[in-house]
C-alpha cells in the first residue's frame, strides 16, 4: 500500500491512457474492480491524468491485495512504466509468478485469436 502511495504522482504523469485501460481490464478480470468502478473510472473523468488519479486512488482504498495485484500487473503490461516508478525490485511478487503471467498473456491472446479463426470457417 505504501508503495503505490509512494509512486501515484509519478504514476499519474507517466501513464498513458492505454496502459490504463488495459490495468482497468486486468484488474476487473481479476475482481479487485466491478464493471461500474471501471465504467466511473473513464466516463466520469475527461482527463488522463485525473482517470489515473481515481484509478490508484480506489486501488489503494481496496487494501494491500489490490496494490499487489495492480503492481503485478503493471509489471506485464508495461515494464517501462514499472521499472521508472521503482516497482520492479522488491515488490511482494515472486518472480516466477511474474514470468508465469507474462507468458501467459500472450498464450492466451494467440488462443483466443486461434478460437476466432476455427469458428469463422
């Protein structure tokens, strides 16, 4: 919790709107976010900067196990990101859970985009 604490205006200058978008996705597939926080989170803020706000901001109210889980995934889906906030060493994350996920993501995708195909023809 503190970590995250640490880094939110770093956090809220760097991230771009698709990493946000994709953090949003991973966090609601995951259950820390419903589908309205998630909803609130882009429509009820115009700004990048102020959805990055509210995004870290209920993160961080949902206690330590969702800045974990966010800080895990920010890992995968932008490393750069991770690695300029100060995120990428010692994080609670073990890294054989992180190389797991990261392979993962990408196994899943060409899965999904092999079920497409199968089922188009």
């Amino acid at each position: 919790l503190k970590e995250v604490a640490d880094v939110r205006t770093e956090f809220v200058k760097r991230v771009t709107e698709e990493s946000l978008k994709q953090l949003l996705e991973a966090l609601e597939r995951d259950e820390v976010l419903n589908d309205l926080e998630t909803e609130s989170i882009l429509e009820e803020n115009r700004a990048r900067a102020n959805k990055a706000r509210c995004f870290i901001d209920t993160v961080k109210k949902k206690g330590d196990r969702a800045c974990r889980i966010m800080i895990r995934h920010l890992k995968i889906t932008n490393p750069a990101l991770s690695n300029q906030l100060g995120l990428s060493s010692g994080s609670s994350t073990q890294l054989g859970e992180t190389t797991f996920s990261a392979m993962m993501v990408p196994l899943y995708n060409f899965f999904k985009l092999c079920v497409f195909i199968y089922f188009k023809c």
